[in-house]
C-alpha cells in the first residue's frame, strides 16, 4: 500500500494511455501490480493511437507518457487537458543515415522521412536541426511514411535520414541498415535532458491529486524494475502485446537510463526543447509560460524525499 502519510485515493481506477512507444515501459509495468500494491485496484488500458494527447482529449485514458516537443507543442496549444508530471527517461531517439549523411548538419537539402509533420518525431528533429542552425521548414524535405516503410526506404537510399524510437533503432543495428549519426543516449546535448515525460489529463490530477501521486510512485518503481530487472520488464511488454521482439526490447531497456529522474530536471528539460522549438517557429509561448502552465512537479518533488535511493 501506498505510505501512510497518504489519504486513501479518490478513485481506485486508473486508465493508462497505451501508445506504440515500448520506451514508455515504466507506464505498462506498473499497470502489472505495482499500481495495485498502492491502492489503484481498477488499471484499465486504453488505446492511445493516435497519441496520448488523443486520449486525453477524448477523455479516455489519464495517465501515460509522451515525448517532450509534443507536450510543448499541445501546451502552446491547449493547456486545458495536459500537465506534465514528471520525467521518464533520456535517450530513446536515434537518427539514421544513408548514403554519405555523416551529422545533422549534412541534412541540408536532404530527405527525411516521418510518419508525418507534427508528429513526435518531426517535432524532435526539428528541433536538432534548429540546434545546428538549420530551418526544418525550409533546408530539408520531408517526407511522410510509416516506420516500417521508412526503414525500408533508408536501407535502399531511397531517403536520406530517419530518426527512430525503440525497438527500430535495435532493428536497424541488426540489421545492419543506416548509419548512426547522433543518440540521444550518448550525444551531448540531447543526452543531458529527458526526451519522454510522465503525463496526466488535467481534469483526473484536479480531482484526484492522492491517486495521482500513488500513480507516480508506482511508475517510479517501475522505472527502477526496468534498470534492475529487465528480462522480468520485458517479459511484462510481451504479455501485454506491446512487441513480439523480445530480444530488442531487452536491449532498449539495459540501454535506456530510466533511473535518471533523481537527477535530471524536467522543469530543464521542457524549457530545453521549447527554446529549440521557438527557434525553429513551431511554438509561440515563452519556455517559462509553457512550463508554468504545464508541470505539475509537486508530487515529483515529493517523492524524491520518499522513495529510496
């Protein structure tokens, strides 16, 4: 059960917003008892294609996870229906080349493939390209295929670039197809800041701000359990349908550093990718106004005193 210095939730159900990114892994594992130990008995799953700012909007699921640019994209927006609660993890996204493509900045004029424009991935890579002083509006052409014909297409040169998210990136090495031109897990300054956060519909964290914290605790220790034991993780995304590839998700998670949310700062990484973002034309609010409309960093804050090292 959750600590004793927490009231009884307000609601014992939780719907978590299922999306197709298996790096949000801390998300479906603790779906799988730890939400329950802290007193959220009802988990339910809720589609979340095609994003879970979707869900949110339509009121279907309330808690999930996204990537950075496209919660500032939908604060700049509508802040009415989604609050940033916390970090996830650094390091998910990897940019792939062909041909000659050895940097970003090689990019210019070159195609890029996405599944479309203002997707995460769009976002994202705008907002390296803007980090090198390229336009992403005007020095690059982009182009919309889903990733598995993105793949294809990079390994026959047909595009030049694409910049996957777990379990391509593992595919792609295995397969040998591409070049890998910058990893957010290890290239500065991508790596120093999260690329995914923790995210709640606004109305559930209003009405139920005790079980949106037993929540948060429960993805925490998840996040732990994918460092410390992630065959044990894996074995949970398999079950639940997340992937078929085991051996590459096992890969994502010894790779991806989800014990980070100790020491990196979210409030940093938003104000990081938002100042990208306002570069390349994509945002219109200031950095600190998405970030105070946008985060609700209490329980994190909270928890870091709470929960064990």
């Amino acid at each position: 059960m959750g600590s004793s210095a927490d009231a009884a939730p307000e609601t014992r159900r939780i719907r978590l917003a299922r999306a197709s990114a298996i790096c949000f892994a801390p998300i479906f594992v603790a779906g799988d008892g730890l939400l329950q130990a802290e007193g959220i008995s009802d988990v339910a799953i809720a589609d979340a294609r095609p994003t879970t700012v979707a869900a949110f909007q339509e009121g279907i699921a309330d808690i999930g996870a996204t990537d950075v640019p496209t919660a500032l994209v939908n604060l700049d927006k509508d802040a009415d229906h989604i609050v940033v609660l916390g970090g996830m993890h650094s390091g998910c996204y990897e940019l792939f080349s062909a041909g000659n493509v050895r940097s970003i900045r090689e990019l210019k004029g070159k195609s890029i493939a996405v599944p479309g424009l203002g997707s995460g991935r769009y976002l994202t890579l705008s907002a390296m390209l803007s980090h090198v002083g390229l336009n992403p509006r005007k020095d690059v052409n982009w182009v919309s295929h889903p990733a598995p014909d993105a793949i294809r297409l990079l390994a026959e040169e047909k595009v030049d670039a694409f910049l996957g998210f777990p379990p391509e990136p593992q595919e792609l090495r295995a397969r040998k197809i591409g070049r890998l031109i910058l990893s957010t897990t290890t290239d500065r300054p991508w790596s120093g800041y999260y690329c995914c956060v923790i995210v709640a519909r606004r109305d559930f964290v209003r009405s139920n701000p005790v079980a949106t914290k037993l929540a948060l605790r429960a993805i925490l220790k998840a996040a732990a359990l994918c460092t410390n034991e992630p065959a044990r993780a894996t074995q949970t995304l398999v079950k639940l349908g997340l992937t078929q590839k085991y051996e590459y998700a096992l890969e994502m998670m010894k790779e991806l550093p989800y014990s980070r949310w100790r020491a990196y700062d979210t409030a940093d990484s938003m104000r990081f990718y938002a100042l990208r973002l306002l570069e390349a034309g994509l945002i219109r609010s200031t950095p600190q106004s998405l970030i105070a409309r946008g985060a609700d960093l209490r329980f994190l804050d909270q928890l870091k005193g709470e929960l064990k090292a």
